[in-house]
C-alpha cells in the first residue's frame, strides 16, 4: 500500500516538490493535493507577462489535467484545507475529513494591505493569483487612472503591465528610492527616470493617509496632502507567510512556520516548502531558494539524506526593456569597499560591493550581462585581489583577455549559476548538451534552464555555441519550419537552378519531412514560386494566410476589414458615398481613416464580404490589398497642383506608381510614398521606396521602415523624369521580389545583400535593370487584378457561406 | 445511436480547406485534407475563439488564423507547446457527399444550452 501524502497549496514550491518525487518514486505515495485557487498549478511570477498582455494564462500552466492524472494525484482545486487535526492525522476541508501518513504544508502567503481608510473599497486590488490579474486588467482602459502602493519588484511589475495596457500609472513608494531592499540609490534613481520617460509617474516618500471614494475608489490621498485620482488601487507593499492554519494545529512558527534543515516542521510527519516557511530566521519570497526546498523536501520524503542551507538571493525585473540585477548585501558600511562604473550616456550603472577582497553585494543596471559571474564569485567568497583592477568590467576582461562577446560565458565556471529561476548551472547544460540536447528548446524542456521567466534566454543560447562550436545552428541559419532542413535562402536557390514549378516537387526535390507541409512553409513556397514562375505556377489559396485567402484582414472576433484602393490618396464624392453606403447596407460598426491615406471598414461579417466588394465594384473601387504580401499604398503630398513649394507633381507620380505596381505579391508588404518637396509631407523618407521630388528632378531612395524599426531610406538614384523614376523602381522591386526571403522587408532584405549590389543591378547595368522590368510587367500580366470582382463573382460566392445550416434540423 | 445526415457535397470544400456548418450552438467546421478525408471539429479556437475553418490545413490538423496554435484532426487536441481542445464530431463521406451524426450534434446543443 501507498502511503497517503497530503499536500496543502497547489502554488509554485508543492508544484516542484511533486515533480521531484513523482521522479524519485511514483509509487511510494497516493498524493491529495489541495489548493485554495480553483486551478491547479501555475507559474505565478508569470503573471506579470499576462497582466502586460505578452502572455495568456494558458501560456503560463505549469501542470495540467493529464499532468495530474498521469502522477495520479487526487486534486482537490478551490477547496481550502481549514483544520489540520494532527492527533488523528487527518485534514479537514469543505468535502470532509482526509486522512495522511505524511503532510505537506505549502501555502505560500498573503499580500499585506495597509489598514488605511478606505482599503476595502471596490477598485482595490492586491497582486498575487490569477484573480487578481484578471481584476487589473478588466478595470484597465485606455486613458483610466491606477494608482500602485509599493515600489518594490511586484509594484513596479504592476504599473508596467497596466500602462502597457494603456492606463495612467502612478507609482507611490514610502521610501526615498524604488527597489530599496534591491537597489541602491543610485540604481534606484536610474529607474526611475526610465519609468518616468515611459510616463509612469513615481512619487516617493509618499505616505499613503487615506484611499478615498464611497463604493468604489476614486482616488488616494498622501500625508501631504496630494491626491491622486484612480480607477483602481494596487496595494503592493509586502506579504506575510500564511501560517494561521499551521499555528492554530500547534506547529512552532515564528514569522513563518518553523522548518528544519530537512524541511520538517516540529511534528515529524509534517513538512512545509515554500514563502510559509521559515529556515534559519530568514522567509523568502523568490522561487529559487523554493525550488531549493522542494528538492530537499521530496528527498526528505522519500527517506533520502538532504539538508538546505539557505540561500542567497539575486533578483531581476520583469519589465521588458529594463535591465536590472540585484543580489547579495550592498549596503554601505564598516570595512566595505566598493567599485563603481558609470556610463552616463549609455544609462549604465555597475556596483559592487566588497570586503576584505570578496564580493557581498551587486548592483548592476542598464547592462546586466556579467550579472551571473559576479554572482557566482559572491556565492564563491572568491577572492578578487588579482583581478580587481578589471573585475567591474566582467569576465571578459579579467586576466588581460582579449574583449570578446563570447569570452564572458566561456570565462564561467561550470557552477556559475545561468538560470536564476530554476538554479541551472552552466555544469548542468553543458552536460545536457554533451547528453544530446543540442538546441534551445531541448535544453529548456531537459534542464529547465530559461523555462520561467526567460530573461536568461541569450545566455542559454551562448553555452550552446560555446559548447557546440560549429555544430551550434546560429539563429541566422535556421531552416525555413521544422518540415525540412534548408534555409529560405537554399529553397529558393534550389527551386530557380532545379526548375521546380509546384509545390509537390519542391517538397520533394527538397526531402520535405513531411507530406503537406505546415502554415510556415507553404505561404513561403507559395510565393517563391508565383513570383518565379509567374506562367507556369498557379497560386494556391489553401497555402495563403486567411487575410490573403479571403482578400481582408481578419479582425479578434473574426469578422473582417474592407480598404478599398484610392490611388495616391486621391478620392471622389461618388466613391465616398459609395463607401458610405456600403457601410450603412452592411451595418459596419467602424468606419475610420488609415495611416496609409485611405478609408477602413472594419467589422465585416464573411458572408457580407462578396456582396459589399460587388457593392464597391461598381462604384469602380478595387482592392486596397491591405491584407497582402505585395502592394499597399503610395501615400502622395498634394504637391504642384496645390502647393506653393511642389516642384513637380507628386501626386500625379504616386497615382501612376500605384496603378503600375498594384496587385503584384512581394515578400513582405511594400508602401511607398511620392513627395512634392524635401519638406517631405507625405514622409516618403521611411518608406520601402519613397521619392522627393526636387527642381530638377526625382531623388529615389529605397530600403526605409518605420514598422517595428525605424529607418530612413538609402538614396538609391536620382533621375531627371518620371519615366525614368518609375522604371528604376519597378526594377527595384522585382529585384527584391525575386531574391529577398519570405517575410523580410527591403531594408532587412538590402541589410544582408547591400546597397552596393542593389545599385549595381538596378542602377549601373541598364540592360539587367532593363530585364528586370520585363519580368515584373510579365508577371503583372497576371497577377494585376481585382480580387474582389473575382470573388463577387456568383462562382466564389457559396465559400463564403456556410455548407450548410443545421441550426434548425438539428434542434428538433 | 448514431442518426446520419447529409450536409453537402465534398467537392464543396477545397482540398486543404474547410466550410462550417451552422448549428444552435455555434459553427462545426468541416475539413478536407489533401488525402481526401473529412473531419467535423468546433470552430472556435479555445485560446480566444478563433474560427478554425478559416485556419491553413496541413496534414491532418489546421492552424488557427489568430495566433497559430495548431489543432489535431483525430483528437481535437492542440499539438506542440499549447493546452487545449475542441471537440471533434463523427463524419462519413458517401458517395461524394459528406453525411455528420446528428445525435451528436443535438448531444452538443445541450451541454452549450
Ligand atoms: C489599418 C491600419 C491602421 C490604421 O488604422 O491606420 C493598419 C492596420 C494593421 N496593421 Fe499596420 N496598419 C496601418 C498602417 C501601418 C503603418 C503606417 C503606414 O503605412 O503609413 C505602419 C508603419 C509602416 C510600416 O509598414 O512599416 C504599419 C505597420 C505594421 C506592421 C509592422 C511592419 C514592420 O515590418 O515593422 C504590422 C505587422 C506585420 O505586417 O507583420 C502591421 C499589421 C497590421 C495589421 C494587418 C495587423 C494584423 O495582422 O491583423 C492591422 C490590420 C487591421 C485591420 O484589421 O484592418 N502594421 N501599419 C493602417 C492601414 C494602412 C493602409 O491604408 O493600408
Ligand atoms: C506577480 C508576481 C511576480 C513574481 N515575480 C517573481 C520573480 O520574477 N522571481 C521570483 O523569484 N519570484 C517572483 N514572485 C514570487 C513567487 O511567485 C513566489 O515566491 C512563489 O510563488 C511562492 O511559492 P509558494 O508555493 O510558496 O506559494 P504560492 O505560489 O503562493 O502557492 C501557495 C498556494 O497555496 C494556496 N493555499 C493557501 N492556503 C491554503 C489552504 N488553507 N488550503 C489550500 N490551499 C491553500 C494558495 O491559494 C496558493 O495557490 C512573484 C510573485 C508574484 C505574485
Ligand atoms: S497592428 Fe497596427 S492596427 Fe493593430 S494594434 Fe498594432 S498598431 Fe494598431
Ligand atoms: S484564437 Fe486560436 S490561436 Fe488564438
């Protein structure tokens, strides 16, 4: 017979401490496992993600349903263990009495919340489960006002999640500076202004005197009288370990429950893991010292010899974008010595604390990348004496070693720690890697290393090119999907030199693993090969995007986006109120203006979609192709015709470049712009082709972005007349048709070919660039079309309907 | 006790494609995969209801339209890193028409009732 274990949180420390034992022995107990939360298991630092929006909760679970059932552990979710009754052993909850050999007490803690008046208003929140999270971000809104209580590492992970959701944050902090029990105040102060550049507000020294409101907040009131307006109210100044139920059962607890270096309590059959607990005086409230104990606890229960020793913390912040280190004591003091290094320009600010030669303290900002080093000497006690003239410059450094990317992780010993979350040495991966794990996701899922918050990702991926040298795939080379082994770059190479025409033949000229590819490769393949065999391939819509697929752009409730085309932003009282009147027939809920000089119709339902194209058609609208790989817009100035600086008519040019390049599929999207003056109102300087007209003539420039990067162009030429402006670009662009890797813009695509070799082909050779042309105009022979006439036609209709409709049949 | 009706012609749907179906509790999706098998799984995605049949089918699973999780044809199940499943209904192609269990249907509009 099993021995019955009964384990009380389902929280971050009993999740690990299962993993241990079910691995140690699956057999030797029958685990119950009750959580007060109604859900099992979750990565809790992860909330932060979730709270910004970069994260879904089901991104997040640490164990599922078959997790549980596979390790057959009863699972008692959102049920609370109220009673322990040690003389009978048995717990008491909701359901009943039951009984176990052996306890397991995890409950982790509670948020504390200043006794102020008005903290039990609605609106105010603490920030621990996932209920809360979900609290924060249904009250947040664009524009509406929260106010977090608490700068430390929760707080300030709250206000960032929030203002990412569009809200205007204020931060109160009681102390002079963010972090303190993290930062000094030089760290701190850092902080701060970066917070405040993202325009998070941060007062200091603030004393919260009263939270006002009268059923629901409206705002927090300081000791000096400032008053903050608020939607809501995140208190986050503290927890406090949850050891009532423990105490009330006669178990020893100070601030938290009483633990042995084997992780039992003062009954002997009774363990506890977890921010409950306290060892050694100290309760912690970071999960790599709860890992610690999770592995001694499972170890302890499967009658094997372990102890834990405490542990030294560091800590980092999990705002995108801010880079922060903390650990070990960096106050100042007695026989403390420190090196500082400052780089104003570059925001970084490095600090470490020694004495009698050994690091004690660390506190690093804006370049965190020697953060593990530097922690592993502290942890060490090693002695510094002889690399101390160089030490706060990092590894790379130390011992008069060249400067070299690489060198830092190559300088770690193998005990250093990389993954603070999960306590990964750089021992274990390497020795995972010699095992067989030879890429990120295989050293994740061995070792655990990078698998929590993820911020040592980079350092993960060094130990692996360390380790593997050449055999490392660097990020650059990856192959197209996991369907085969070759890059985009050899695909397309392979698909012109071995005429490959379909997409069966390039899967198997290719050896394509497996039989109809997946939804990376097949819109790749789909347009290497309609832009090099524009005659003989046939486009396969089965292999598009939906957006592509259905000529619109997929919206999050699954109706779609209608923009019709309006050539250099030019329109008419006809086309306007064809537009309007489509959007009253087909009650279209948003009807707004966008960047690209045009008119959306957003929410439109699927079905509706052929007859609204039909609809706009016939006021002579086509295409916008908002939702393509291919031409978007030309976004024009008013130029001559109107304007007292125009030099030539731009305009006229960017509806002549619209109408030339409409309807051809590229890479990626390309949008261009044609300005009437190097004033440059229509912000052709950061376009994938954008052009400024100027006295004498047209200056080209090509490979701009202002997308996810900013950009501005390169010149690529400047010529007297539109003629020859449009023939250089149309060649341009077939030429980075024809070349550039599926999903690369221009300026990432000239970004590895160069401007040289662009200039040399499009420019300098006119008889290539020549050749060039003819191709793009061969393949608009058939590409340039309206796919909204084609799909309003009677025999594409039906697939925008449902093949049937069983809401009655089946209801009888 | 299976109760098998008639929905429509396979050639309706385009090999590596979907049409959906409308019900009282919301659309079944109906795929076809390049091998010619048919298979009736809800539309809506579990992550945040993406609708499925407008996903890109490849293999004998589709990928959802909104942010890719991937959906197994013969379990319903989400592949690869994601949690989650759609329920998946019994379909038999006949002669070139495509014929769904009703019974299992009605079964579905009363758990969503
Ligand atoms: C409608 C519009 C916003 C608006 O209301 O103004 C818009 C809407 C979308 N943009 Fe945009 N972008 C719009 C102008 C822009 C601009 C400004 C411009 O074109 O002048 C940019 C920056 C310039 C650029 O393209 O780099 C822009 C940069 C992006 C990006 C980032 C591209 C990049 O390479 O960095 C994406 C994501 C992508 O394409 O992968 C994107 C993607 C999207 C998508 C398609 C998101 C998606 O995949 O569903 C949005 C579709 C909404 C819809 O359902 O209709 N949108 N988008 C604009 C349509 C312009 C048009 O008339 O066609
Ligand atoms: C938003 C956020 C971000 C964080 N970020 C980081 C970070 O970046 N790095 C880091 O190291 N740490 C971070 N932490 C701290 C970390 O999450 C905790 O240290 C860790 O979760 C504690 O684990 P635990 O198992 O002790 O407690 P918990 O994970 O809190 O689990 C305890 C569980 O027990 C349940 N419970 C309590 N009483 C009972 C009862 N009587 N019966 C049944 N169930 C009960 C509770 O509901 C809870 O689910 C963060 C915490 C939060 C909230
Ligand atoms: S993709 Fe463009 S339209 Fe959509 S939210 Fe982002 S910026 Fe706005
Ligand atoms: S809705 Fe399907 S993946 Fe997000």
């Amino acid at each position: 017979m099993a021995e019955k274990l009964v384990v009380i949180g389902a929280g971050m420390a009993s999740g690990r401490m299962l993993e241990h034992l079910c691995e140690g022995d699956p057999d030797r107990y029958s685990v119950t496992l009750f959580g007060e939360e109604p859900r099992g298991n979750y990565n809790r630092i992860m909330l932060s993600p979730v709270l910004s929006g970069e994260k879904t909760y089901e991104e997040i679970v640490t164990h599922d349903a078959d997790w549980y059932a596979a390790n057959r552990v009863d699972c008692r979710f959102g049920e609370a263990v109220t009673r322990i009754d040690r003389d009978r052993k048995v717990v008491v909850s909701a359901s009943g009495e039951t009984p176990y050999d052996k306890l397991l007490i995890a409950t982790g803690s509670s948020p504390f919340v200043i006794p102020v008046p008005g903290s039990k208003l609605d609106g105010v929140v603490t920030y621990r489960d996932l209920d809360d999270t979900n609290a924060m971000i249904a009250a947040a809104g664009s524009g509406r006002k929260a106010v977090v209580i608490g700068g430390g590492l929760l707080g300030l992970e709250a206000a960032a999640g929030l203002q990412a959701r569009g809200m205007d944050v204020t931060v109160l902090h009681l102390m002079g500076h963010l972090m303190e029990r993290q930062l000094d105040e030089a760290a701190g102060y850092l902080l701060k202004a970066e917070l405040e550049r993202r325009a998070i507000r941060v007062h200091v020294l603030a004393n919260t005197h009263e939270i006002q409101g009268k059923d629901r907040v409206t705002g927090v009131r300081l000791d000096d009288g400032t008053v903050y307006p608020a939607d809501i109210v995140v208190m986050a100044v503290g927890i406090r370990p949850n050891v009532e139920l423990a105490k009330s059962a006669g178990l020893a607890c100070g601030r938290g429950l009483h633990v042995d270096d084997a992780m039992v309590t003062s009954d002997a059959d009774i363990l506890a893991v977890g921010e409950c607990v306290e060892h050694g005086g100290t309760c912690y409230g970071l999960v790599a010292p709860l890992y610690d104990m999770a592995r001694v606890a499972a170890q302890t229960l499967l009658g094997q010899d372990a102890a834990y020793r405490g542990s030294i913390t560091s800590t980092k912040l999990k705002v995108t974008g801010i880079d922060l280190f903390s650990g070990g004591d960096f106050s100042d003091g007695e026989g403390r010595e420190e090196i500082v290094y400052r780089d104003p320009g570059a925001g970084v600010y490095k600090r470490l604390v020694l004495v009698q030669n050994r690091i004690v303290g660390i506190v690093l900002y804006g370049d965190t990348a020697d953060g593990g080093w530097f922690f592993g000497l502290l942890k060490d006690g090693t002695d510094i004496s002889d690399m101390r003239d160089t030490l706060i410059f990092g590894p790379a450094y130390a011992g008069g070693s060249p400067l070299d990317p690489m060198a830092a992780v190559a300088a770690l010993p193998d005990d250093a720690e990389i993954c603070g979350c999960n306590g990964v040495c750089k021992g274990t991966i390497v020795q995972a890697i010699g095992a067989g794990a030879t890429d990120l996701d295989a050293v994740r899922t061995v070792t655990k290393a990078s698998g929590s918050c993820g911020t040592c990702t980079g350092l993960v991926e060094q130990v692996l090119a360390l380790t593997l040298g050449d055999a490392f795939q660097a990020p650059a080379a990856r192959p197209v999907c996991g369907c085969t082994d070759l890059t985009h770059e050899e695909v397309r190479r392979l698909i012109k030199s071995q005429d490959l025409k379909t997409m069966p033949a390039v899967m198997q000229a290719c050896g394509w693993k497996t039989s109809c590819g997946c939804h990376i490769c097949r819109p790749a393949l789909n347009y290497y090969l309609l832009s090099d065999w524009p005659l003989e391939y046939r486009d396969d819509p089965q292999s598009r995007f939906v957006n592509e697929r259905h000529h619109a752009n997929i919206q999050k409730d699954g109706t779609f986006s209608v923009v019709p085309r309006m050539w250099g932003g030019i329109t008419t009282p006809d086309e306007l109120r064809a537009i309007a009147d489509a959007a009253d027939k087909y009650s279209v809920p948003t009807v707004k203006v966008t960047g690209g000089q045009r008119i959306d119709l957003l929410g439109v339902r699927k079905e509706d979609l052929p007859g609204m194209w039909a609809d706009l058609n016939a006021a002579g609208l086509v295409s916008g192709h908002a939702y393509a790989k291919g031409l978007r817009t030309v976004k024009t100035c008013v130029g001559t015709d109107h304007c007292r600086f125009g030099t030539q008519d731009s305009t006229g040019l960017g509806i002549k470049i619209e109408r030339r390049l409409w309807g051809s599929w590229t890479p990626h999207k390309v949008k261009m712009a044609v300005s009437g003056c190097p004033r440059n109102c229509a912000e052709a300087t950061c376009k994938d082709v954008g052009v400024i007209c100027v006295d004498s003539g047209f200056e080209i420039g090509v490979a701009g972005a202002a997308g996810m990067d900013v950009k501005a162009t390169e010149p690529l030429a400047k010529v007297a007349t539109e003629e020859e402006a449009m023939e250089l670009i149309v060649a341009f662009v077939q030429l980075y048709r024809e070349n550039a890797k599926y999903l690369d813009r221009p300026y990432k695509w000239v970004a590895k070919v160069g401007m040289d070799w662009v200039r040399e082909r499009v420019v300098e050779d006119a008889e290539n660039r020549a050749d060039l042309v003819r191709r793009f105009d061969l393949s608009q022979s058939v590409y340039q079309k309206d796919p909204w006439a084609e799909h309003a036609a009677p025999r594409m209709r039906p697939s925008y309907r449902p093949l049937a409709d069983l809401t009655l049949e089946a209801a009888e | 006790m299976s109760e098998w009706i008639d929905i429509g012609e396979m050639d309706a749907i385009p090999r590596r494609g979907a049409r959906v179906v409308k019900t009282a509790a919301g659309c079944v999706a109906i795929f076809r995969t390049e091998a010619d098998e048919v298979f009736a799984l809800d539309d809506r995605c579990p992550h945040k209801g993406g609708p499925l049949s407008d996903g890109i089918v490849h293999g004998k699973s589709v990928t959802c339209p909104l942010h890719n999780w991937v959906f197994d044809f013969d379990t319903g199940r989400c592949t690869g890193p994601d949690e989650g499943a759609v329920a998946v209904y019994p379909v038999r192609v006949e002669n070139g028409r495509i014929l769904i269990d009703a019974a299992r249907l009605r079964a579905r509009i009363g758990e969503a009732a």
